[in-house]
C-alpha cells in the first residue's frame, strides 16, 4: 500500500512540473492531496504536515540520495546516537548538493562524529524500501561507504543533532535507528572490512 501511496504522489509531483493545462493541474493538485491522505492514515504524522512535504518538492519525481559511513577499529563499528530518536545509526545523512558522494560521507562523518576520514570503497547502493523496515517516503537510495581515520584523535561533534558517539563490537550492536541502518547493513559492511575485494553490493 505504502509503495502504491509513493507511486501516486511521484505521478502528481512529475505531472505539476511538466503540464499546462489548467485542468491537468488540478487534477494532478487532487492526486497529491489524496496521496497525502492516505499516508497520512498509515503513518503518526498530520496529513498537513505530509502535505507539505509532498508540495515542497517540485520537478520530476526522482529517489533522494543517503550516504553511510563504516568506520571500523578492529571488530569494533563507529556509531552515532540521533536526537532525533535516541537510537543509532552509522554517520550519514541527505547528500548535499555541489558535493560529490564520497565528499558527502566525509562531511558527515566530521560533522556527526568528529572524525577525519577518508573513503576506501563504495560498498553498496540499496533500494530503502527493500531494506530498511521503516520510512518508505521519499523513495531513498542508500549509499554505504567504507572509510578509514585519517586520525585517531576525535574533535567536536554536532551536539545539535547527535547525543553521543561511541565505537560498539559489531556483534554487540545498541538498539538501531533501523530507517537509517539496519544489522544486516552493518554485517555487510563489516564484510567488505576484512576482504576489500568484494564487489559492490546493490539493489
């Protein structure tokens, strides 16, 4: 269902970018409101607040971008607790623009941890809604990178949207923001730790 309400709301926003008929526009105005509707009945947010979102994105429909950095020492992964939820996750966030996606993960690995790194590989591009159990608007491709410490002292880090920073064994993981990782994502990266070789992951 949450796949179909995606689906409508990607046909309304590509439809309000391209068409001029002014009855087009209206009916494309309608699917967006209806599409919001409905996700409002599937999720804890307002169909105000869904509403606004879906009418702030303007142009042809297209998956947002989600980077992710592993950073290991030893059996040990770099992991990040969000304010937002009180539960952690890998460094990341949305790629910003004028930013390639290796510069991204290294901003936000700074930022959020305060760690100087660099990236060693790409370690898999993954279709949110196959993956992660939570979040299916917007659509996302997350994109997880391993990196390595460039050094090992830790700086500041951004205390307005991080509670803490810690390095946790991969076998012993605290409780996960699984909307921006999951185990399995993590194990998958800690793979890609011992044997550099692999290829990249994806889908």
């Amino acid at each position: 269902m949450i796949n179909e309400i995606t689906e409508l709301q990607a046909i309304a926003q590509s439809g309000l970018a391209y068409c001029k008929d002014v009855f087009d526009i209206a009916r494309y105005k309608r699917i967006l409101e209806i599409s919001a509707k409905l996700l409002a009945l599937k999720s804890d947010h307002k169909y105000e607040q869904i509403l606004e979102l879906f009418t702030a994105d303007k142009g042809y429909a297209t998956p947002k971008i989600d980077v992710r950095g592993a950073v290991f020492k030893e059996d040990k992964v770099l992991l990040v607790q969000e304010k937002a939820d009180n539960l952690w996750s890998l460094p990341g966030g949305w790629a910003d623009v004028n930013l390639s996606p290796a510069e991204n993960i290294i901003k936000e690995i700074y930022e959020e941890a305060g760690f100087q790194t660099n990236v060693i590989k790409l370690v898999g591009i993954f279709d949110k809604r196959k993956h992660n159990p939570t979040g299916q608007w917007p659509h996302v491709y997350k994109l997880f990178f391993l990196c390595g410490l460039i050094k090992p002292g830790q700086l500041a880090f951004d205390k307005n949207e991080i509670l803490n920073v810690n390095f946790f064994k991969v076998t012993e993981l605290p409780a996960l923001s699984e909307e921006r990782v999951t185990k399995k994502q993590i194990e998958i990266c800690f793979k890609h730790f011992h044997n550099q070789d692999l290829m990249v992951e994806f889908d």
